[in-house]
C-alpha cells in the first residue's frame, strides 16, 4: 500500500480482483446497512471504538488498484483492517487449479473470478454473526440482524450515504433481553450473544490468540463458548479469519446449493470438499454468490452415467 500523508491511499490487490463481488460476498444481502455500497459501486463502512467513528470508503477506479480512504481517530490504525476485510492479498491460484477439477465450478469461478474473500472486521462481530445465522435462512438471519442494528446503533452518514456501524459488545449488554427477543432472536440465542460479548469483553477470548491456532484447534476453543457449535466455529473461523481450509458443515442448503448450481442430483459434497483440500472455504464463497446471483450451470454438470473418482489435489 503507497499512501499520502493522512488518510488517502492507493491499494494494489493481487489480481484478479473485483471489489464488488468481494464486497457483495461480505454483504451477502442488499438491504445490509453497516457494509454499504454506494450508487458509483464505492464500498462504504463506519468501524466505531470507544471513543469515535472511523470511516472507510473504497472504490475500484481501475482492474489493478483500490482507491481507499479513512477519517477518523484511528485512521492510521485502520489500513491492515481495510486489507483483511476486502481480501485484497489473497493469492487464489490453488484455488482456481483446483476448480478445474469439477467443470461446472470451474464455471462457477469464471463467472465470480477476482471475488476475494473477505473477513469481519474483529472477533465481535464475527461471533455475534456466526450467532444469529445458526440454523437460520440467510433471508431470515439478515432481517433480525437488520433490526439488531437500527435497535442498538445510531444513523450515520458519509459522503451522503446513510449507514450505520457495527453495535459493540458493551452496547449489546446494556440491551434487556427484552429489547434484543424484540428484533427477533430467541431467548435462547440472547443468552448466547451474552456469552459471546462477556467472552470478548473479559478477554476469555482473544483474536490473537485464536490467530495462533491451526484450524482444528481454534474451532476448540471457540466452541468453549456456550452457544457456538461447529458449524458456528466454522463459519467465524471462514469469515472472521480467513481460513480457507475451513467450510461450515451441517448445513443442508449447502449440498442443495452444489446440486442445483452444477445440474447433478448425485454429486457428493464430500468428495468436492476433499479435492478443494485447504481452499474448500472458497466454495462457500462461490456457492453463495452462486445462489444469490441465480447462477445454474447444468449443461457443464458431469452426466450421471459416467463415474469419476475424485480428482487428486492440486
């Protein structure tokens, strides 16, 4: 990253990118009002703290560089945050190899190629997401999230786009169970993001430290949080981490999604992720854009009659 003095600078991710899959990858859905795209597809984020709002704006003005500014008290601090959350290092070469093995993914990663992956900003709202999306539709989770945010967050703008930032783990715990089932979370579900946003206030569990962990491990000790199972683990560990070796199973649309993506009512979750090896978290990636965008490739699908043994790694 080459910047001017202060706040403005020119961001080189390694190619392919396109900032605005990436950024419809972390949004997942349209009416998401704390990761905002603005009208000129400019990517828009406030990241609050303690003491202030820092706002974060980028725009992809040319295929090889990011245009990307920060305001606010922790401007300087805020540039590896806007990296990690737009994916913009990410090398994917293995990625794309071994797509090629299945050739309606292979499809698949043309259509969606310079998607990054991309990542939570911290720890927090990585878990509080991982939550509320347990054994929910994304429809479903993404509206009580909606609603999560206007309860516990202020209006906010920049440069004319309205938005919102994240609530942090204090604000969630000043809530009364009563105000937080109001949005539509279960009782039990409050009483897990409880125990998420003590975890994280007390410091039972630290980003750092989850960062030195394999995977394995790390699922572990984010599972010792009351209300956080594997497939929550998984999904922190994918989107709040970048662990592409990771894909959150359990989940049944997940299957579905691969048998109408690929036009194969036969194919095997299973053997996809043992061939994608430690870049399977990119298949979730795919697949959700995948079934956002309506994308079907049945004509690349590998007919029913012809057996194929699992490809080897690349």
């Amino acid at each position: 990253m080459t910047s001017e003095p202060g706040l403005h600078s020119t961001l080189y991710p390694a190619a392919p990118y396109r900032l605005d899959l990436t950024a419809q990858a972390l949004r997942r859905v349209t009416n998401n009002i704390v990761d905002v795209v603005s009208p000129d597809g400019t990517y828009v984020r406030a990241l609050s703290s303690d003491d202030g709002v820092d706002f974060v704006s980028a725009r992809q003005t040319q295929s090889e560089s990011l245009d990307v500014r920060i305001t606010g008290p922790h401007a300087g601090d805020r540039a590896e945050t806007v990296v990690r959350m737009l994916g913009t290092d990410i090398e994917l070469d293995r990625w794309y190899r071994r797509a090629e093995a299945f050739p309606w993914l292979a499809a698949l990663t043309k259509v969606l190629r310079g998607m990054k992956p991309p990542r939570y900003p911290d720890l927090w709202e990585a878990l509080c997401n991982g939550i509320v999306f347990q054994q929910l539709s994304i429809a479903a989770a993404s509206s009580i999230m909606l609603r999560l945010v206007e309860r516990l967050s202020e209006p906010l703008e920049y440069a004319g786009v309205p938005l919102r930032a994240f609530p942090g783990p204090g604000r969630l715990m000043r809530a009364d169970d009563d105000e937080l089932a109001a949005v539509g979370l279960s009782r039990q579900k409050v009483a897990y993001l409880r125990n998420a946003a003590d975890a994280v206030r007390s410091r039972a569990i630290v980003a750092a430290h989850i960062e030195s962990l394999p995977s394995e491990a790390a699922s572990t000790e984010l599972q010792k949080i009351a209300g956080v199972g594997r497939w929550s683990a998984a999904n922190i560990l994918l989107r709040g981490f970048g662990r592409l070796d990771v894909f959150p199973l359990g989940d049944s649309g997940a299957e579905q999604n691969i048998k109408t993506l690929s036009g194969d009512p036969g194919i095997r979750l299973d053997d996809i992720l043992a061939a994608l090896g430690d870049m399977r978290g990119m298949l979730y990636f795919h697949l959700l854009l995948g079934k956002l965008r309506g994308i079907r490739f049945e004509e690349t699908a590998t007919p029913r009659t012809q057996k194929k043994s699992p490809p080897k790694r690349a």
